[in-house]
C-alpha cells in the first residue's frame, strides 16, 4: 500500500481520473463489494503498482526458527 501511494505521489496526473471514478461510483452504490469491484481505474492502478514493484510482495519480516511448546 505504502508503495501504491508513493506512485501516485510522483504521478499526481492520476490522481484526477482516479478520484472522478471513485466519486461517481461510490455516489451512487456507496462502499460495498460490489462498488469497489466496478473500480477498473484503481484496480489497473494497484495492478500496475505491483508489477512495477514485485519486491514489495515479499516479506522481509523475520521467520520464526524454533517451535514454542511452553506456553508464557
């Protein structure tokens, strides 16, 4: 997420289009499931968005090593 907003930060042309589709659709179904699914705009956006940064998929969290069988 943090990536998508760094990209539409350094591409603000698209922040137009992208706030008149969710407008428009939110206007008239209101934030449901159904909605956001009609939100081709953004959806291509966050797509794009992951393509661009497949490393930011990847978890650079630590993995666990030993298994806990006590309980704190």
């Amino acid at each position: 997420m943090s990536q998508a907003l760094r990209n539409i930060a350094m591409h603000p042309d698209c922040i137009a289009p992208l706030r008149k589709e969710i407008e428009e659709i939110t206007r008239h179904g209101g934030w449901t499931k159904t909605s956001i699914d009609k939100m081709y705009k953004l959806d291509s956006f966050l797509r794009e968005t992951m393509r661009l940064d497949a490393s930011a998929l990847s978890s650079d969290f630590p993995t666990c090593m030993f298994a806990f069988d006590k309980p704190f």
